[in-house]
C-alpha cells in the first residue's frame, strides 16, 4: 500500500481481499469492531456501489480462484465465493473479544448465517437484530420490505458479557423518569414488585401492609419479589412507591441517577437507528444534491453498533466502507465521550478518494455551517499483489513487503525490518522467533542458491534455521547437519 506511514485512521482504496492481507501483519487479533455492508446480490445494477456478482472485478476474481467451473455457479455461489474469503479474514483480524456485524436483506441472509455459522461458530452467534429500514410502506409494491438484518457475532462468545456496551438512554428514555414524590435521589420510573409464584421461594409468600394500612393478598399464581425483611428494608428507604394515596399496589423504583444505559434487544426500530431516508439527507446536506450515493446507512445505525462494542481507545474496521458512514460514526462517537478511537476503512470502488474519504474530509474540516470535528487520516491506495498472474514472486514489490510477508506468514507476528548487511547471510535474514531463525534468499532477476559456500556466511545463533531460495543443493543428511528447513521460491510461500 502507498501512503504516508505510522497512520492512525486509514482509508484503502483497492480490493479488499488483498487489503485484508495486507492488514494482517500489523492487525490481526486487534480489531475490536467490525462492521461490514456487502454487496446484497439484489442484482440491481443502477447503484453508485455496484450490488452485483456480475461485476467485472468480481468476475475476474472468479475465475483465478474458483476457476472455469466458476462460469457454471449460481448467483448465489458466486455470492458465497465472494465473501467466503474475505469473512475469513476479518475472523483472523478480530480481537478475541471483539465482535462482527453484518447488515444483508433476505436475498442472501439465510446463506450468510450459514456461512458465518461455519467460519466463526454457531455458537459465537449474539443475535440477529432485525433494523427497521423505512418510516412507512412501499405504495408501489403489494408486499414491501420494511426491514433488514445485521447479524451479530463475538469471535469467542466466552467474552460476551465484556463485549457490548449499554445501550446510552436517550432523551425519550429519560423523559419517562419522573419525582411526584419529590424523592432526593431524583427522578424514577416504578416496575412490579410480584414475580411467578412457581419462581419463589416460601419467604415470598405473605400479606403486604401498605403505609395508608391496606393489606394485600396476592393471588396463588404471583408471590411478592422480595422476602418481606427485605421489602421491609425496601420501604423504610423510601423505594418503594405505593402511589399517592399510599394504598396502591407497590412498585420498585429505579433512579435515574442510578441507571448507566439499558439493555439491548433484536429489535432496532428507525426511530432509535435511523432510516434509509435519513440516510440519504445525510449524505444530501455533505455533497449537496448532486452528489447521488443510494442506500447509504443512517449515521444512527452505525453509532449504536460502535457504542455498545467499543471503548475509547480501540480499532473499528469497515472493508466494504461506501459511503465512508463508518468513519462519520467513529468521529461522532469521539467527539461526544472525548475517546480516540481509530478507523480503517476498505473501498474497492473508484469513488474510494471522491466520496468515501471526502466524506470524512468534510465531517472533520466541517461542512453546509455544521463545525468540523477536527481529526486526520491517511489515505492509502492498495500496492501490487505480492504474486504475478504466473504465481511468480512479483519484481515490482519492494524487497522489504516480501520480508514482512514471508516473516508474517511463518511467525503469525509483526515484522520489524533488520539492517542487511554485506554478506547474502545476513542481508537474507529475517530475524529470530523462539529458537528459529528466518532467511529469504532472493535477488531479483537472479537464481539463489543454498549452498555450502552461502551457510558459512551464516553467523546466527539459533536452534533451527528456515530458509527460502530459488534452489538448494543442499542433500538431505547436510541440511539435517544444521537443522536447516529449505523452503524453494515461489512454491513453499504460503499464499494468504
């Protein structure tokens, strides 16, 4: 990838697959959000984000991965053979306690479960939230969609209670909390006291005095929440309101000031995460009406997902980013609690520069008399694959992705670049992991040769040695001599 380094938001314009790949290095096990709005394979062609299998890029990857048998696939598979991939390593770049959404429609929404069911787990499944996406029905149509979904998946569902956040009460929420009794803990809601008798134990069981001396007798089916110690306790503390009058049937109150948020469930009406509509005025009051981007998703949505998931300080990733909502949502979000939370966004499409990161360049420069955020990004644009069409190592790549490459794919760590030195041995080595050291003897234009003559330039103390060459002449028993593993370029590269 181009661009300035050391960047903390970042916005790739390329293919995401390769960009994915290209992330794991650096990235993987560290994103502690991602969200993602693929292409819905609706077939609908007149999109400014092509939602079609039928697209040329796609197309063409279809036929270096799945082959001739790829011209034969359903829309569907053609589909699944799109995102298999890529959802695979967005499983590798997430956190260990991190967390997934998806938003997809009916087209394809029974397949991707299926899919992310194989890939992550079923039992990673949270929920499936069901989003209402418009504010009334289609008059055009007989039966109109009024929904989508967005699967929610933890990597490991051992971390789900430390997963998500509350959800934050809104000023609706908080309009519901009121003081008739002038209580000093401030506004409250009330909820029943009783619960189902079949859930209670014997203690629950009694006649409840109210303060104004009315006794009340539950029915056989209900019993009273508390024991009456400590309802007694509940009462003498003045949380327990019995209205008015005094005679009413109790009910817990719960504070205000008490309350950090509310619980989620898998219902997301428009009015809480905003519209599709919504969506478009969003982007309208941006670029202004000329600038056409269909469907984008509402500002709202993409808030909820990032609040309940993230702290602070931690790494959201979006790699079909669109419109650049994601990035607008991060932005948001650290501005209103003060956190510094860190997005890298992923478009394959042209208007990568034009709308998805000129979006943010006017959310955080300010725009349409709306302040600007403040904040920065680099913009990066995917380099050349590492492998040529003939699976040959790629000349144009600089040396040194080679190294981060081949270090990456056999330590699964970071790649901190050595000082070649004169000798081939040291200018191949890579570095040392556990009681292994890594070489990658290559030159361009040049067939490499482990020989005898190259090892005596080796100086590294290590318990094992794996070395990639164009050749080796090196015979079984020598290379077991000096715990030497010869890996032969290109075909012993792992291929991500």
């Amino acid at each position: 990838m181009g661009g300035r380094e050391g960047a903390d938001n970042m916005i790739i314009h390329g293919d995401n697959l390769e960009a994915l790949k290209a992330l794991l290095p650096q990235y993987e096990n560290r994103i502690k959000c991602i969200y993602i709005d693929p292409p819905y394979n609706t077939g609908n062609e007149g999109w400014v984000y092509n939602d079609n299998v039928n697209d040329p890029k796609l197309k063409k990857w279809l036929q270096q991965v799945v082959g001739k048998e790829g011209e034969d696939l359903s829309r569907h598979d053609k589909w699944l053979c799109m995102m298999y991939p890529r959802l695979v390593l967005l499983q590798k770049l997430l956190a260990e306690d991190g967390a997934i959404f998806i938003s997809i429609d009916d087209n394809e929404q029974a397949n991707l479960k299926l899919m992310m069911d194989e890939i992550f787990g079923a039992g990673n499944l949270v929920a499936q939230m069901v989003w209402q996406k418009r504010t009334s029905p289609d008059a055009r149509r007989k039966v109109s969609a009024g929904h989508e979904y967005v699967l929610f998946y933890n990597k490991n569902i051992r971390y789900s209670e430390h997963t998500f956040n509350l959800l934050m009460l809104s000023d609706s929420d908080k309009k519901n909390y009121k003081n008739p009794d002038n209580d000093l803990r401030g506004p409250w809601v009330s909820t029943d006291c009783t619960a189902q008798a079949g859930h209670g134990t014997k203690s629950q069981f009694y006649i409840l005095t109210t303060p104004a001396g009315r006794k009340i007798v539950l029915p056989e089916s209900l019993c009273w929440r508390y024991t009456q110690e400590r309802m007694d306790e509940e009462i003498t503390a003045g949380r327990i309101w019995f209205g008015k009058d005094g005679k009413g049937v109790p009910r817990k109150k719960t504070y205000l000031s008490e309350r950090t948020g509310k619980n989620l469930w898998t219902w997301w009406p428009n009015d809480e995460v905003g519209h599709t509509q919504e969506a478009t005025k969003e982007i309208s009051k941006i670029f202004g009406k000329t600038a056409a981007f269909d469907y984008p998703k509402p500002l709202r949505l993409i808030e909820r997902i990032i609040q309940i998931t993230t702290k602070s300080n931690e790494i959201v990733l979006d790699s079909f980013a669109g419109s650049g909502t994601t990035a607008h949502a991060v932005i948001n979000l650290n501005k209103q609690d003060g956190g510094n939370r860190k997005f890298v966004l992923i478009e394959m499409e042209d208007y990568a520069e034009t709308i998805t990161a000129e979006r943010v360049k006017r959310v955080m420069n300010g725009y349409a008399e709306k302040e600007g955020t403040g904040g920065s990004f680099d913009f990066y644009t995917l380099g050349q694959s590492l492998f040529d069409e003939h699976g040959e190592l790629n000349e144009d790549v600089p040396i040194e992705k080679m190294r981060s490459y081949i270090w990456y794919s056999e330590t699964k760590t970071a790649y901190t670049p050595t000082v070649p030195a004169a000798t081939n041995g040291k200018a191949a080595y890579l570095g040392t992991n556990g009681q292994t050291a890594y070489y990658f003897y290559w030159n361009p234009g040049k067939s490499t040769c482990l020989n005898i003559q190259w090892l005596r330039n080796l100086k590294t103390e290590a318990e094992q040695h794996v070395i990639y060459a164009d050749n080796c002449t090196l015979n079984k028993q020598q290379l077991a001599k000096y715990n030497i593993t010869f890996k032969k370029i290109p075909r012993d590269i792992t291929k991500l």
